[in-house]
C-alpha cells in the first residue's frame, strides 16, 4: 500500500480523480492520463509551439540580428573611399603654388578578402544562433504545455476529489446520526473536506501561473483557452545509436563551430593588419609665378617600426584556440546530455505505461473494495482514506511519469531537434 504525508497527501488524493473525469486516449503510446473535454477549442501543442515560433520577441530580435549581419557583410566588401585634397602655398598672387590632388588608399595583404571572411563567419553565427534559439524555444514550449496541462488536469482532479470529500462527508454523517459509527469518522471526514477545498484553490492558483507562462512563450497575455490532452501523447523516440550521429548537425555544435571559424577569420585580419596600406596620390600643381602647371604622383606607406600588429596576431591565435577546445568540450556535453535524456525518457515512459496498465487498476479495486466495506461495516473510515490515498497517489505518480518523459523529450528535442 502507498502512503502519504502532509501535502504530498492533498495532492495524491487530488490526482485520483481523474478517473471519474479522465478520458483516455486510445493509441499504443503512452496517452496523456485524463483527457478533459472542452466545449471550446483546445491549445494543442503543435499549435503552441507555432504560435510561439511566430510571435516570440526574441526570434523576431535575431532575424533583426540576421538582417543586420547582412548589410555588415555587403558593406565589408566595399573598397575605400578616395579622398580630394586640395593645397595652397603662399599668399602674394603671382607667387602662389596650387595642388589639386586624390589619394587613394590601397589594401595590401589581403585585407579586404579578411575582412569579407569574417563578416561572412559573423552571418553564419547569427544565423545559427537563431536557429538555435528557435529550437531551444520549442522545447521550452513543450515543457511549458505539458506543465500546464498537468496544471489543468489537477485543477479538475481538485475539483473532483472536492466533490467527492463533500459526498463523503455527507455519507459519514448520515451513518453517524444513525449511529452506525463513531463520530470521530465525521471529524476525519470534514478533515478531509477541508483538505480538499485547500487543494482546489491551490490547483487554481497554480493552473494561472503555468498558463501566464505558457502564454509568454507564445506572445499572449495568457494562454486562456484549455489544453487538449488527447494530444500529448509520447511520441517514439529512435534509437540512442541512431540520435548519437545527428548532434553533429544540430545547431549547438554549428555554432561552436561557427565560433571557431570566426575566430580563424579574426585571426586572418589580424594577420593582413601586419603589411601597411599604401595610398597612392595623383593630381596638378600650378605654380603662379614660374606660370605653369605640372602632374603630381605620390606614394605614401607607413613603416612598420613600432607596431607590427604582433599583440593583436597572438591574441587572436589563443582565442582560435580556445574556440577548438570549446568546440570539443559542447561536443562532449551534448553527447552525455543526449544519453542521460533518452535514458530519462525510457525510463520515464516505461513506468507511466506500468502504473496504468497495473498499479492504478489495482489501487482503484482495493478502494471500491474498501468503501463496499464500510457500507456494509466492515471497515472504518480511516482505512477508506488509506485505500483512497493509494489510489490517488499511483494516480499521481502516474502524472509525474508523464511530466519526466515529457522534460526528457524535451531535452532530446532541445539538443537534437524535432523527433518526428
């Protein structure tokens, strides 16, 4: 037999209810326990997580981000402007010199096509990073549907068991005016009463705050509308030796290397950064007093002295470096990540099948037993609530079985993607 304490006791018994009010979803995958019919449209969660991908805040930040990295990487391939200088020497007229000239800067070492790489590698990376953040976005979805759903199967499970503890009460207290049984059982009974109606404004103040987070990750307010539970249903999930290969191609390992590509194009900047610009200068010159007027050619380049842009080159090695290391260490962590998650999932799944198909049939038998009995005498009251809190906490068990594999899938889909 299964006990319970103090709250965990309140809880359970909410959770049995859901028998009399569940309906269950006919497929061979694990149904979602307690699927409550609704006169209104239902939230599935395919229809959230679309809502979400459409209205989130933040993935309409990074497209901004994206477009943005775009008009960076056309502006990178343009050359520099020339620049028209003009130099007068001398105030007496007659004896004035004049020069009209453009100088153009000149690119050396490959600097322009640096420049276009890492431009290029910065696109890359924020289009990764939206990716991700779109992935990472369903699963936060998906945790927060099923949290809600749960919220609003309890809030009914609540109301239910609240009813089911007034009819008790009400059968206690019929039986003790009769003088069947002692008038302690009408003292548990309105014990239990009281524990009830606790839990159902609990269940109400908790379905309120999961649907206010639900509904931020949509883009709404609130998400108001009921969940529909027919829908969430486990889906199968392949082999661990058939995901292992596809973290490869999931977003979190792009961007590590996306982040090691953009430090190698850094480092190529600062590598053409070494060799100095030229800037070439062509023009006129009109001297006033000799009353002519001459070509100017010039050519003007830094020397390299002082600064050869060595610090910068070095600093830009380690952090290529450490951009590899990082790149093989978010490798590692996936991969453990994926295997705890689908263990998780397994496991998780297996036992909500086995608690339907075994412990709440039995739990609720034992209870129908025992209440039968008490009718008839046989039993207190005391020993109705001992088999009405194994019923209802296999019940909840059950709930929090679901909940597990649901955070696993979660999670397998957060590092690998959509399963289906």
């Amino acid at each position: 037999m299964f006990t319970l304490s103090g709250r965990r006791v309140v809880t359970a018994l909410v959770s049995a209810s859901f028998l009399a009010c569940g309906s269950a979803a006919g497929q061979d995958a694990v149904p979602a326990p307690g699927a409550a019919a609704s006169p209104t449209r239902s939230l599935t969660l395919p229809e959230a997580i679309r809502q979400a991908l459409e209205r989130h805040p933040e993935l309409r930040a990074a497209r901004h981000g994206v477009a943005a990295d775009e008009a960076a990487l056309d502006q990178a391939g343009r050359l520099p402007n020339p620049e028209l200088a003009y130099l007068r020497e001398g105030q007496q007229a007659g004896a004035r010199t004049t020069t009209v000239q453009i100088n153009q800067p000149i690119e050396l070492g490959g600097k322009r096509q640096a420049r276009v790489a890492l431009a290029r590698e910065t696109l890359d990376l924020a289009r990764t990073e939206l990716a991700l953040r779109r992935q990472a976005l369903r699963a936060e979805v998906i945790e927060a549907w099923t949290g809600a759903l749960v919220a609003q199967e309890r809030r009914q499970l609540a109301a239910s068991m609240a009813d089911l503890a007034r009819k008790s009460f009400d059968t206690v207290s019929r039986r003790v005016a009769a003088g069947k049984v002692s008038p302690i059982e009408a003292g548990k009974a309105r014990l239990a009463q009281a524990d009830a109606q606790a839990e159902l404004a609990r269940a109400t103040a908790e379905l309120a705050i999961a649907r206010d987070k639900l509904g931020l990750l949509a883009g709404m307010p609130a998400a108001r509308q009921p969940l529909d539970a027919a829908s969430a249903v486990l889906p199968e999930v392949a082999p661990l030796d058939a995901l292992l290969p596809k973290l490869d191609g999931t977003p979190a390992l792009r961007r590590a290397r996306n982040q090691l590509a953009l430090q190698q194009a850094r480092t190529g900047v600062e590598r053409a950064a070494r060799l100095p610009d030229l800037t070439l200068s062509l023009g006129t010159q009109r001297d006033d007093e000799a009353g002519r007027r001459q070509a100017v050619v010039g050519v003007a380049i830094p020397l390299p002295l002082f600064n050869r842009n060595s610090g910068n080159l070095a600093a830009a090695l380690e952090r290529t470096e450490q951009a590899r290391d990082e790149l093989e260490a978010v490798r590692l962590e996936a991969t453990s990540g994926l295997q705890a998650a689908w263990t998780r999932y397994g496991q998780a799944k297996a036992e909500a099948a086995m608690l339907e198909r075994d412990i709440v049939p039995e739990a609720r038998s034992l209870y129908d037993l025992t209440l039968t009995g008490f009718e008839y005498g046989k039993f207190s009251f005391l020993e109705v609530l001992d088999a009405q809190r194994s019923w209802f906490q296999a019940r909840s068990r059950q709930w929090q079985a679901m909940l597990d594999a649901w955070r696993a899938h979660a999670q397998i889909e957060r590092l690998i993607g959509p399963t289906e």
